[in-house]
C-alpha cells in the first residue's frame, strides 16, 4: 500500500494507493481523489536531509572523481523539497543545471551504531527523489555547496511513500531520468558503492538518526542540462514515477546570490 | 535585558525533531580567517577564494540546552568549541534587503558551536558537525533591541576558567545583515529556522573533561561539560 500526500479541499491530507499516480488516491475519511487532480506534496515531512555525492560507480567516472574511501555526505533543508508535477525554478543565467534520480531513503526509528547487517530494519520506506543541481553555481567550499544544492523547491520528492515491506530488495532497483521523453539517465542500485545499508551504519556510527530522517543515495551517470518548459521525470522501478517541470525564475541571478564581494 | 521566550509546543530544546526549524551556520565569515587562509584558497583543491556565503547545517541532533554534558566522539583527542551569535527567524524570509532583513529576525541565541578538528574545508564535515548535542543553545532569546551595535558583539569561551581568544562581529567578512541578504537570496528561511551567522574556524580545544563557559555581549553565560567517549577505545 503506498502512501502519498496531498492538497484536498484546501488541507492537507494523507491518501494511500494501491493504484498508479493517475489512479484514485482514498483519503482517511474514504472520500476517493483521482491522482490526475490532486495537488502533491512531498510524501513525507522531513527531519534531517542527507545526500550523497559520488556514490554510483560510473557517475564517479563520468565526473572524474575517484570513488571516495568514505561515503560522500551533504545535507539539504527541507525549503528545498517539492511534490510530483510541481514546477522548480531554473534560474535565468544557469545553463548546467540538470536532474538526478536518486532512491530516497527514509528511516523509521531513532536509532545510533546500527549495523550494517540489521540496518533495513530501521527503514520506514522509500521514495523517488530529483536532485537537481545547478553545476555553474558549484564551489570548492563545502562542496557541493548550498546555493548548488539547497535551493526553493528544487528537490521533487515522490510522488509515494512506499513501505519497506514492499521493495524486495532496495539493491536491485532500474532508475532513469527522461527529459522532454529523452532518456537521460539510465542505472541500477546494484552499482551504488556504498549500500544503503552501508549508508545507515556509517551515519548512525557518527549521530543518532531520527524517524523521517530522509538519504538521498546518489544517482548514476548521465547529464542532461535542462530549459524553461522542459519536463523531466526520473522512475525508479516499484516506488514511482516523479514528473517535474522546469520554470524560468528571472528573479534569480548570479549578481542577487550573494556572489559578488 | 529583555527576553523573548521562543513558542514551542513541548519543553526542552527550543527545537524539536518535526517542530524545529533547520539551523544553518556561517563559515569564513571572520576577515582574520579568509586573511590567514588567502593562499590556501589560491591553491587546489580550492582556485580562488569563496564567493557566495560558505554555509554548513546542524541537524537537529545536534541541539543541546544549557547545562548539558556533551559526549565527545570516540579517536577525538579534543573538540573545537566557539559561539555564534543564532538568529531565529520569525517571517519567512526570501530575497531579504538591507531595509527589510532585520525585521525577521524574532531575536537572537547564543551557539556554542562543537567539532571536531578539521582542517579541510574541501567538503562537507557531516561527521565532524553532526555529533550528538554539538550545539548547545541558550534557552532565552536577546530581542535585536536589547543588542545595540550587532557590529559590536563580542564572544569568547572559557575552558576550566581559562579565558580563551576572543572575537568580534566587527571582524565579520559579512555583516549580519549582508548575510541574511545573501543567504536569503537563493533560499528561503522559514519561521522557526536558525542562522548561526559566524564563529572563528579553529575553535577553543576542548577535551574530555572540560568544563567550558561560552560568552556573547548582552548574554548570560552558557556552561556544558564534555564528556568522555562512551565507545571502548
């Protein structure tokens, strides 16, 4: 049974589907919205955001970056998350910014020093995650640093909360990002260098991680820059398919970030 | 000294797992900092210096209240300790300008900012920022009033009773006020979230078994103790 998030009768409501995103969504009262019309949230509320850079082997090479000894980690806030078939803002002046598929991870108990071997057991779900990054804007500080990776409404996140109870096997999952029907990204979990247990134990050997605490575990190869109007989906196999539109912000510039002296 | 309580539905930390705001910190925001470290930016893995503000987050296990006996990691011979003065949002606040970026600002805390060492800055330090209760906060607010100069502010930390370096927000590379700007410029702070607006890189050594005392102008004192780590050597 897969869960969703979204705006009904101008409140926000929590739907579950054993159906596809255009099929109907039952709300708690047993009221039955079709998926075609309803407004998406994220799935979930986040707590704390991780994502990771660099953790599919060829996405490593495509980048020539060697695959790093330990996991990669950044955090994101939760301004930037967005529901299936939002818009994200593409700002005027970017021309490398592009889409990345990444399965989402979301933890289920408060937990610390968790082994690698029990980690799914502190999995609440999954969920389908776009990870845009702008690559102009990216620094050497902190990298990949937060006006690449931390902006308004520029992670999708959805459109469900799948249980872990019904992916078999997160490590052996097809992903791929089309642009305008254009295939742009195409891979496997299998090729994740470290798992998403490996990922869990490593986090929680360091902090205590939280329910809802969200890990964005990377993405495979594949760059495609996108355009104002462009419409990108990017599926992983058994938890969703997660469609977003790029707008144009010309409220955004190079000049109004921050980046001058 | 006026204070304003922050509203949060439940007591304890002022900010709890799916109440809280997400906090953000400033780093190489000290003139003395990006002065010192000028040719190191010159060279790889850096190329030039940072343009857009540098900034980093504390999740929120990392928040800790006044009082606190904070864990030190396992393998850490001794954390860096420094105060932020923490401004909690009030409005949500995007695209800020100078006119306008104080007023969301509902008032100001005192951090007490916990890592451990490290000196790359290349990427993010999750493990070394992230820790358990590495950052405790003061439990009342300073309302921007009671503050005067917030180029004026001065912070230190003592470690059992040894006044450490201090610093002032004069030396800041950007002002508070530029700072909300800048940030405010590419994301959006929400109500609730904090922006901990800059501290020296290296911190005051603390290691296990420190007390330490953190002060910032128009403040009471925040005292924390670490504590050994808990994992066998």
């Amino acid at each position: 049974m897969k869960h969703a998030r979204i705006l009904h009768d101008g409140a926000v409501a929590d739907a579950r589907s054993t159906d596809g995103e255009n099929g109907p969504l039952r709300l708690a009262d047993g009221k039955e919205v079709s998926g075609r019309e309803a407004t998406w949230l994220p799935p979930v509320i986040p707590n704390a955001i991780f994502a990771l850079g660099l953790n599919y082997f060829d996405h490593a090479k495509e980048l020539a970056f060697a695959a790093p000894a330990t996991p990669l980690v950044f955090l994101k806030g939760p301004n930037t998350l967005t529901g299936h078939r939002a818009e994200s803002p593409l700002p005027a002046d970017a021309k490398q910014m592009h889409p990345e598929c990444e399965l989402a991870v979301i933890i289920g108990a408060r937990a610390k020093n968790v082994r690698a071997e029990d980690a799914l057991d502190i999995v609440a779900g999954y969920s389908v995650a776009n990870d845009y990054a702008v690559r102009e804007y990216l620094e050497n500080y902190y990298r990949p640093n937060l006006r690449v990776k931390n902006r308004d409404r520029c992670t999708p996140l959805g459109p469900w909360f799948v249980p872990r109870e019904d992916i078999k096997d997160p490590m052996d999952l097809e992903l791929r990002t089309t642009i305008n029907s254009v295939e742009v990204q195409r891979g496997s979990t299998r090729d994740m260098i470290f798992s998403v247990s490996d990922l869990i134990a490593y986090l929680s050997s360091f902090m205590t991680l939280n329910p809802n605490d969200i890990i964005l575990t990377g993405t495979p190869g594949g760059v495609g820059f996108v355009k104002p109007g462009d419409v990108v989906v990017t599926e992983i196999a058994g938890v969703g398919r997660l469609e977003n539109t790029l707008a144009l912000d010309d409220a955004s510039s190079s000049d109004q970030e921050g980046a001058r002296k | 000294m006026a204070s304003l309580l922050p509203q949060q539905a439940t007591p304890g930390p002022w900010a709890l797992p799916g109440l809280s705001g997400t906090i953000y910190g400033a780093a190489l925001n000290l003139r003395s900092d990006l002065e010192l470290m000028s040719e190191r930016f010159a060279a790889p893995p850096h190329g030039t210096p940072p343009k857009a503000p540098v900034l980093y987050l504390k999740t929120a296990n990392t928040l800790a209240m006044d009082g606190a006996a904070i864990e030190c990691p396992a393998n850490t011979p001794a954390l860096w300790a420094s105060v932020h003065p923490a401004l909690v949002i009030d409005r949500r606040a995007t695209g800020l300008t100078p006119a306008n970026a104080l007023a969301h600002v509902r008032g100001v805390g005192l951090a007490l900012d916990l890592r451990a060492p490290h000196e790359s800055l290349h990427r993010p330090a999750i493990r070394e920022q992230c820790q358990d209760g590495s950052l405790p906060l003061s439990s009342e607010l300073t309302a921007l009033s009671d503050l005067g100069d917030l180029a004026a502010l001065t912070a230190w930390v003592e470690v059992d009773g040894v006044r450490g370096a201090e610093f002032s927000t004069a030396n800041y590379a950007r002002s508070i006020v530029r700072l909300l700007c800048d940030v405010t410029a590419f994301m959006t702070l929400a109500p609730g979230d904090i922006l901990l607006t800059g501290t020296p890189h290296r911190g005051a050594d603390a290691k296990p078994g420190a007390r330490l005392r953190a002060h910032l102008s128009g403040f009471a004192p925040l005292d924390v103790c670490i504590s050994p780590s808990k994992a066998s050597a």
